[in-house]
C-alpha cells in the first residue's frame, strides 16, 4: 500500500476512534444518556441540525457539562500522546514519558504556583497558568538530563531514577504550596491527581493556543525524529543540525506538556502506554507515530475519564488515579521486557 494512503487509512481510523471515546464520554455517567440524543444534540449545537426535544436538565448535562470536559480531556489527552512519543524518540528511550521523566510534576510546580496566587476566573486570567507551567517544565527536563548524562551518555537507567528524583521533589513543593493556601485546596488536591478541576470552555480556550503551538510544532518533527533515531553523529554527517533540533523538539514537547498539565493537572503514563502501543501496531517510522499517538493518546484519556466517572458513582474519581493505576501495570511490563532479569525468569 501507498504509504501516504496508508498513512491516511490510519488517521481515519484512529480519528473515528477518538470520535467514538468522544461520544462515549459524553453519554455516560452519574446519569446516562441515550447516545442518538447526545449525537443529535451535538449536531444541532454545531451544525444547527434539530435535535429532539429534551428537558432542559439533560440539554444542560450535555452542552454546558460535559462537552466542555471532553474537549479538555481530548485535548490533554493528545498533548501527552503526542509528547511522550516525542521525548522517546528524543532521547531513544523507550521508558521516556512526560511523568516518568519529571516533566509533568514539575510542569504541575508552575502551574500549582500560578493557580496558588490567585484562583484564575477569566480567560486571560488563564493564561498565566500554562506560561508558568512551560517554563517550570522546561527547566525540570534541563535539570533532569543534566543529571542523568555522564560522560557524554545517558542510560534509561539515570534518566528514569533523576526523573523520579525530580518529580519527588516537585511533588513535595506542589503539597507544601497548597498546605499554604487559604483556600480551594480541595481544587488543588483534585489537580494534583489529574482531575481537571477548571470547569467551561475558559480553559479550553486559554489552553487551545499554547496547545495550537506546541502539537503543529510536534507534528513537523517526524523525519527528524527518524534520523535521530541513528545517532547524532550519523545525524549530523546526513546534515541535521542536531542540537537545534534537539532544542525544537524540546521546546514543542515541553510546551504540549505544560499546556495538557496546566488544565488537566498531573495525569500520568499515557505518554508512555500510548506511543508504545501505536509503535507495537504500525511501527515506528515518527513521521506515522507522531500524529498516531495524539489521536490515539486523546481516545485513551477519554477512556479513561470514562472509567474515573462510572467506578465509583455517583461520586467521580481524578482520573489520574486511573491512569496511575493501569500505567503502572504496564510500566512493570515494559520494565520487564526491556530489563529482563538474570536467568530468564
């Protein structure tokens, strides 16, 4: 098959994918709704198709509820899909994601400091919020390679143990902040565990610009990614400028990071999972697995989300307990294969 037709099959598939998590997200919860209603409702919203006559209650839940929090939860979904394809090709680490290596909590820092002034009620208020979070991430990663890299090399091993040690202590400064606050520390709380606690279209549209930036600026990086993938010495003799590539990946990774944790708070290991198993399926040419895994990362969310909301009902649990919980799981796998054992076992 033609690779662009290939390419192209594979979009539309993973997009129907993300179109259906869409819906389901939508339709279930603490009160279910049929999905043709749903389906008609959103139709008439955006096309201004007629929808059949429902109480204003179930329009309410629909259009002002959960849609607004679907968009979010695509969005961040996408974002740490596509980044966390990213750093691993970035670093050629197959355990890199934007948790794992302390991105994510120390995005989490800048935002917990930004939201800890001030409570953002407007739009432009917003937009403080995901400004802080790029620059705490981008110093986070510095800091974490840094400590990794010995000798010129950087083995999973160091960039994974830094990483935690960074995300500790990220992690502790964010706790220590919201022990200060004088209030909403039940929304802090809520935030740290990945529970989107911005509420609207606000955070939808003071994140969509930062978003806008950061994932067309991914999007470019496939065949640089692909030479990378030989080295930088090769890289550099096939006429790559390496370090400003490397600087640009950086950059638009951290910004799509910061942008997803900003507003969907400390949601971790989908960045991982997420590429790895677009990577299983359809290979690893950057150029496929890039866009693959923003799709497929804002499907895997969404699912997610969906589970956080009915486990437990009516009352809604962050769903980054739940993509703790599945992520870790498949962190030990993915350990495993790639660390195996002494003796086989």
């Amino acid at each position: 098959m033609n690779a662009r037709l290939r390419l192209g099959t594979l979009l539309a598939g993973h997009g129907v994918l993300l179109a259906a998590a869409f819906l389901w997200n939508i339709t279930w919860g603490a009160v279910s709704i049929p999905p043709a209603v749903v389906a008609r409702l959103l139709l008439e919203a955006g096309l201004g198709w007629p929808a059949p006559p429902v109480s204003e209650a179930i329009r309410t839940i629909v259009l002002v509820v959960r849609l607004p929090h679907a968009a979010l939860v695509a969005l961040v979904g996408m974002a740490l899909g596509a980044s966390g394809a990213a750093y691993q090709g970035l670093f050629r680490n197959p355990l890199a994601d934007p948790y794992l290596l302390g991105v994510a909590s120390g995005a989490g820092l800048g935002a917990v400091a930004a939201l800890s002034w001030r409570w953002p009620a407007t739009v432009g208020g917003m937009y403080r919020v995901p400004a802080a979070a790029f620059a705490a991430a981008l110093l986070t990663v510095a800091l974490v390679y840094a400590l990794a890299r010995r000798h010129g090399e950087t083995s999973s091993a160091a960039l994974i143990l830094a990483g935690v040690a960074v995300s500790s202590v990220a992690s502790a400064a964010m706790s220590f902040l919201m022990l200060r606050s004088t209030g909403e520390l039940r929304r802090a709380l809520a935030y740290l565990l990945g529970g989107a606690p911005l509420l609207g279209w606000k955070p939808v549209l003071a994140m969509l610009p930062y978003w806008l930036v950061g994932m067309a600026a991914l999007l470019t990086t496939g065949h640089a990614l692909n030479v990378l993938q030989f080295g930088d010495e090769q890289a550099h003799t096939l006429g790559l400028p390496v370090e400003a590539t490397k600087a640009f990946i950086l950059a638009a990774a951290s910004l799509s990071t910061a942008a997803a944790v900003a507003f969907g708070g400390v949601i971790g290991f989908v960045g991982l999972m997420v590429p790895h198993g677009v990577r299983l399926l359809w290979g690893g040419d950057y150029r496929h697995l890039l866009p693959l895994a923003a799709l497929g990362g804002g499907a895997a969310l969404l699912t997610f989300d969906w589970v956080a909301r009915v486990a437990l009902r009516p009352q809604t649990l962050p769903v980054g307990v739940v993509t703790a919980l599945m992520g870790g799981l498949f962190f030990l796998v993915l350990l495993r294969r790639v660390h195996p054992p002494a003796g086989g076992l």
